[in-house]
C-alpha cells in the first residue's frame, strides 16, 4: 500500500515511532493522520506541526478506541491504515506484580485487539485496509529485563499473524513491526534488552515501516539482525535459549562492575 492521498490512525503517535511515522507520512502524502496518545498535548503538538488532527487517547478503553474510529469515519472517510503503536515497558519476571502483569496485557494485546474490532468492519466492507502493529523483538526472542514485556509483545505477534491468515483474502493487509533498540524513552537500558545490535533513530524505522507496507511485508524489522537469531531460534531451542543465559550472565557482570 503506498500512502499517497490514504487517512491512517497512530496510537503512541505523540512521541518516538509514532511521532516520526506521522510526519513521514504526511511527507509521503497522506491526506490525513489521526495523531492519537495518552498524552494527549504530545499528540497535539505533532498534529498542530503536520497539519492534523490531535486527539487523547486510553488505547486500553475500548469504547474510546471505537469512539475514535467511529469520528475519524464521519471526518475524513474511509481509514486506509490503523497503525496500533502504543507501548510501554515493565520490570520483572514471573514475581512481577499481577497488575504489572495486566497492565502489559492490555497495552501489548487488548488494545490491538480493540483497534481491529473497531476498523475491521469498515475495511471489510469495502475490501481493503491495512493494520500495523508494534510488537518488539524482545517478543521475537527476549528482553532479559521484563518478562511481562516480551511475553505480551509476543502475543501481540500471534495477534497479528491470526489477522491476516483470517482477512488476508478479505483485502486486509497486516504487518507487525518488531524493533529493536530506538532512540525513544523506551530505549533499551541494558545488554540483551535490545540495544545489542545498535540504536536507531525513530525517523530510520518510520522510513523502514513504509516501506515494508509498499511491499505489504508482513514482519517489520528495524534492525535485519533480528531474522537471523530468529532463525537460529527456530532450528535450535535448547542452543539459543543456552546463549540467551549465557548473555544474561554477561548483563548481570556488567552490572554488577558498573
């Protein structure tokens, strides 16, 4: 999908990836970006500077999420793109706390899942519309700091694989954006947490996102490196999850000598 003259929807649009698609976008022609955050004077500020419509936004309550659609429709048409990008991280493993644990779970998964319930009839309808979701690699592979965090991202991965082997027929395409580290607030503060293969500016992966979405590629990956450890993943479990303790050792001696 080129986005010449299309009319998308960013959550996490007020900062970071979000920010920078948005401006990339309009750069690239879209006719019109709903800019949505939590925060809702960052969305603002990105809307007021591209020219757009700023909006707060709680992705986790879903009646605002289908609001929001539902406003979007009756202003600008038809929406082209829904770009499901909000995130944040959590600490801990399985002793996180349990609303530690389901506040990932309605960041990382429910509110994907709300975007799709409040999109897809629309897209359905006319047979054509595209949802981009931001997982991580640490939902790939691991981000040794949080648990909660790459077992949410990784379900966010699943999500999106279900999409679009349930509408990829139905003229929905579906891409899942999986960075590693960003120059973002959630840039990766640690060894193996994602910053392993270098950081990247959000203006790279904005560019890299449209791109894959001309190809309509459904794994989005903002550092290649990522495919290779997945593939040796893949072909050896008990080998990558060895290495992946062994490089848990090195965070911790790393730590410990800072």
């Amino acid at each position: 999908m080129e986005l010449r003259d299309r009319v998308a929807i960013i959550t996490g649009g007020g900062g970071g990836i979000g920010g920078a698609t948005a401006r990339h976008w309009m750069a690239e022609g879209a006719r019109h970006v709903v800019v949505a955050d939590y925060n809702a004077e960052a969305a603002l500020a990105v809307a007021d500077e591209i020219g757009c419509e700023g909006v707060g936004l709680d992705v986790t309550d879903e009646a605002a999420v289908a609001d929001l659609v539902e406003r979007a429709l009756d202003a600008h048409g038809p929406i082209d793109v829904f770009f499901s990008n909000a995130g944040a991280g959590a600490e801990g493993g399985v002793d996180a706390s349990n609303d530690a644990w389901q506040s990932q779970w309605e960041l990382h998964v429910m509110s994907h899942v709300y975007a799709a319930r409040a999109v897809l009839p629309s897209m359905l309808a006319r047979g054509e519309g595209y949802l981009v979701h931001t997982a991580s690699a640490a939902g790939l592979l691991a981000a040794m700091g949080s648990a909660p965090y790459s077992v949410t991202k990784a379900a966010c991965i699943k999500l999106a694989e279900m999409e679009a082997i349930l509408h990829g027929d139905d003229g929905i395409r579906v891409s899942v954006l999986c960075p590693q580290g960003v120059n973002t607030a959630m840039a990766p503060q640690r060894l193996a947490d994602g910053g392993t293969d270098g950081i990247v500016e959000p203006e790279f992966v904005a560019q890299v996102i449209t791109e894959a979405m001309a190809e309509e590629r459904f794994l989005i990956l903002s550092h290649p490196e990522a495919q290779t450890y997945v593939e040796r993943k893949a072909s050896d479990p008990d080998r990558w999850l060895r290495g992946m303790r062994r490089l848990r050792e090195r965070s911790l001696d790393l730590e410990e000598g800072a």
